[in-house]
C-alpha cells in the first residue's frame, strides 16, 4: 500500500523537478530566439543586398535608355538642321534668281527712257518749229486784216455771243412751251389713269341707324317701366333713340359712329334675347362695345391688306381701325385713306418714286382724326405728332404736314399724297359740306362739357338739341352740379352758334356694390 509519506514525498519530488525544470526551460527558450533573430538579421541583410543590386541594375538600364533616346533627339534635330539648312539655301537661290530679274528689268527700262527721252527732245524741236510757223502765219494774217490777234478774238466772241444768245432764246422758249405741254398732257395721263385703276363706289354717311323689329309691341319693352330702360341705354351708349309711329322699327341717332354702332348691335342682341333691363342693358352694351372694338381690329387689317402697307405701329393699327367709324364731310375717312394710298402708290410707280412710300404716306395722311374728338385740335398737327411718336420716317411725316398745304411740300411723295387727297375729296358724291358742319357742332359741344372738372364722359344726343354729361360722384356733389350745369350753359351760349335752344342734363349716380359669400 501507498502511504501518506510516499505521496507526500512524490509530491516534493514533482515541485523540485519543476523548481529545476523551469529556469532550464527559461534558458532553452532564450537561445533558441537568439538564434531566431540572428537568422533574421542574415536574412535583412540579404534582402537589402539584394535590392540595391537590383536598384543598380535598374539604374544601369535607365541609362542605356537614356543615351538611346539622347541619341535618337540628337540624330532627329541634326536632320532637322539639315533640311532647313537646305530651304534655306533654296531660298537664296530664289532670292539671287529674283535680284537677277529685278536686274535685267531695270536695264530695259533705262534703256526705253533714254528712247522716250530721245522722242521727247525730237518732239520738243518739233512744237518749236510749228510755233515758229503759226507766229509768222499769225503776222501775216493781221496785216492782211488790219487787225491784231486780240482784236480778231474780241471780235469773233462778240459776234458768236450775239448769235449765241438769239439762238438759245429761241430754243429755251421752244422746250419751255414743249415742257409744258408735255408735263400738263403726262399729269392728265397718270391722274386719269390712276383714277380708272382705282375706282371706288362713294357712299355717303349718315347720322341716323335704323333697327328693324319683330313686332311693335317690342318698342313698349325697350322703353320699360316708367322709360328705365330706354334712359339706360341712352346714358351708356350716348345716342338717342327715337321711337315714332314708324312700324316696327326704332331710329339710332349720333353724330358719332362708334357710339350708334354699339348701340344698334346692343340694341339687336336685346331684342333677339328678350330679357331688357338695366342691368341686362349693361352688360349688352360692353359686349357690343368689345365687338365694335374687334370691327374695328378688322377693318385696319383690312385696309393693311388692300394697300399692302406693313410694318406699323399696334397704335396705328388701332388708330386705323377707329376710322372706320369717321367721317369727313360725309365720306368714310378709313375708305377715303385706303383710296389715296392706292392712288398715289399708281402715281408713283408712272413716275418711278418709291410705290410703298407713297402708300404709306397715303394710308397715314388723316392718321390725326381720330385724335380730334379725345385731343381737340388740327388733325393735321395730330397726325403728325402721332406719326413721329411711332417712329414713322421723315418723308413719311412730311406728307401727312403737308397734304393739306400747311407747309410747302418738299417731297415727291408729298406731291402724290397732296394730290391723291384732292382726286379722292373731289370725286362726284364723295362728299357733303352740311354734314360735317353738323357733326363739328356736336363735337365742339361734347368738347366743352369735358372741359369742366368732374365730368366723366358727355354725349351729344337728339341732333345736338340735348347733352347728357356723366359727372363723377366722387368729385361733384348734387349742390356743385347745379353751379356746373349753370357754368356749361354759360360757354355754350359763349362759344356755339345754334338754332334753338340745348338741354344740358348732368347725371350723377352713386353705387354700392356688395357680394355676399
């Protein structure tokens, strides 16, 4: 049996062991790394060794390439220099070739000088030979003649001069008459062939439009309640509607054409819709007053199409297209533009001027008219004011100063356009006198009543007998519009020369509009 003692002294026996083992073991553990790490350091120092014999094979290689290429750029430029040594060299040769040739030319030409010089002194000895001649033929003369050579001269220009100015009397007269002749015979040919070219129908305008109706029933609801509907349309429209025994029709009366149109197609969609009230009044008028306004667009674009006028202004289209609603002494000022342009563009291409000018001139020559009733004044100054405004040409503002002879003229196409004018104003039934005294009456009496401060906008109605004057409610008081209208009165009875008397009715009206939502 194991005892305690033996397992105890096992035990002892296994810590020594282990005691003397573990320094031994410490030891054998330090040589072997030593042995590591010399093996390590060999191995450093072969691979360091090995690199820089590589680096020095590498640095041996760069070098031959280096010498190649070194070799190569100088091998390259040499034959560069060469080939420009060589150019060069061609170049001299050119040079030298040249310089022989500029040589060889200067040899000639100084040879045919000294020729020329020759031919020149033998023509020299030769003029002082045939002076020599034309002096003793010249002395000979005047003693045959008793006259010296300033003598003789003086005589001969005297007697020329004499035949000279007799002749050319008889000539200036002889062409002055033919001139004339044919100028007058020439003007007569191109003005009546411009006028056959350009014929045009004359129509002439009136003040009045007449709407036809379904029924006579029709005119009680037009005048409405109490005459609401009637003063509706009049205040809105300035024209006077005059509603007699005539059957089934109700007359437009105004002197001025836009207005009496909005009021007939108003008038028109009205009674085609049935529903006529104020407020149904209302709305009718501005949508006829837009369609007036698209009218108008068209018929400018019309006369731009006819006349083959392009290129202006939208402010003068516009301005064209308010024409058509103009009239001058009964005849359509829009109509009567188109005409001159046409006539003076035939005008111009018989005398060879610049056609599209004179059309242009023409279209734009009463330019200024449709500015009159808004502006006051010539609607020649207006024209021409307007023209330059829209940058129109020099020779296009002159025609319109000048179509009516208020400057002199200065230009062809002033000429043509000055003329046109007068062929166009001076056709048979083109115009009517009484007409446009009328409607100039009526303007100057819109004119005044906007005058005064406050006034919105006045219309002339029943032939000129009555205005109505919109005031505004903001600016007048019902106590300031008794002292106005008094104030109005006064200028007409100062300023106007009419038969009768004229009702002067001054409107004010306050609104408050309001939407619930």
């Amino acid at each position: 049996m194991v005892t305690v003692g033996t397992v105890i002294f096992g035990i002892v026996v296994f810590a020594l062991g282990i005691v003397i083992a573990f320094p031994l073991g410490i030891q054998y553990r330090k040589k072997v790394a030593e042995a590591e790490l010399g093996s390590a350091e060999e191995e450093a120092k072969r691979l360091v060794s090995d690199a820089i014999k590589a680096a020095e094979s590498k640095k041996k290689e760069a070098l031959v390439e280096a010498k190649d290429e070194i070799y190569k750029m100088r091998t390259e430029s040499e034959k560069e220099v060469k080939e420009r040594r060589s150019e060069v060299q061609r170049q001299e040769r050119r040079l030298q070739q040249k310089e022989e040739s500029l040589d060889r030319k200067m040899e000639n030409l100084e040879k045919k000088e000294e020729t020329l010089q020759g031919k020149i002194r033998e023509a020299e000895i030769r003029l002082e030979e045939a002076e020599k001649v034309k002096t003793s033929q010249f002395e000979m003369l005047e003693r045959i003649s008793g006259y010296t050579s300033e003598q003789a001269k003086e005589f001969l220009l005297a007697n020329l001069e004499n035949e000279l100015i007799h002749e050319k009397a008889l000539k200036i007269s002889q062409y002055e008459s033919r001139l004339k002749d044919e100028a007058d015979q020439k003007a007569r040919e191109i003005i009546s062939q411009a006028i056959q070219r350009c014929a045009a129908d004359h129509v002439a305008e009136v003040t009045v439009s007449v709407v036809p109706l379904p029924n006579d029933e029709m005119k009680g609801r037009i005048i409405g309640r109490e005459g609401r509907n009637i003063r509706t349309l009049e205040t809105l429209t300035g024209v006077d509607l005059i509603i007699d025994d005539t059957p089934e029709a109700i007359t437009l009366s105004s002197h001025d054409g836009v207005r009496r149109e909005i009021a007939r197609i108003a008038l028109e969609k009205l009674i085609q819709d049935g529903r006529i009230h104020p407020a149904r009044i209302e709305e009718t008028v501005e949508k006829a007053r837009r369609e007036v306004e698209n009218k108008m667009k068209q018929a400018s674009e019309r006369a731009i199409l006819e006349t083959g006028v392009h290129g202006l202004h939208p402010e003068l289209v516009k301005l064209l297209g308010r024409m058509r609603y103009r009239s001058s002494y009964g005849q359509n000022v829009l109509d009567h533009s188109i005409e001159v342009s046409q006539l003076a563009g035939i005008m111009a291409a018989e005398l060879g001027v610049d056609q599209n000018q004179a059309r242009r001139a023409g279209l734009l020559h009463d330019i200024g008219k449709p500015l009159t009733q808004e502006f006051g004044g010539s609607h020649v100054e207006l024209g021409v004011e307007v023209a330059r405004k829209y940058k129109e040409s020099p020779e296009i503002v002159h025609a319109i100063e000048a179509h009516h002879g208020d400057v002199e003229p200065k230009t062809m196409v002033a000429c043509l356009v000055q003329a046109a004018d007068a062929i166009s104003a001076a056709r048979p039934g083109a115009r009517r006198e009484n007409l446009e005294n009328y409607i100039k009456r009526l303007e100057k009496l819109e004119e005044i009543a906007n005058s005064f401060d406050g006034v919105e906008k006045s219309y002339a109605i029943q032939a000129g007998r009555e205005i109505r004057i919109m005031i505004k409610p903001e600016v007048v008081s019902e106590d300031q519009m008794i002292i106005t209208a008094r104030d109005i009165v006064k200028r007409i009875e100062d300023e106007l020369d009419y038969p009768g008397q004229i009702k002067v009715h001054l409107i004010r009206e306050t609104r408050a509009i309001e939407y619930a939502r």
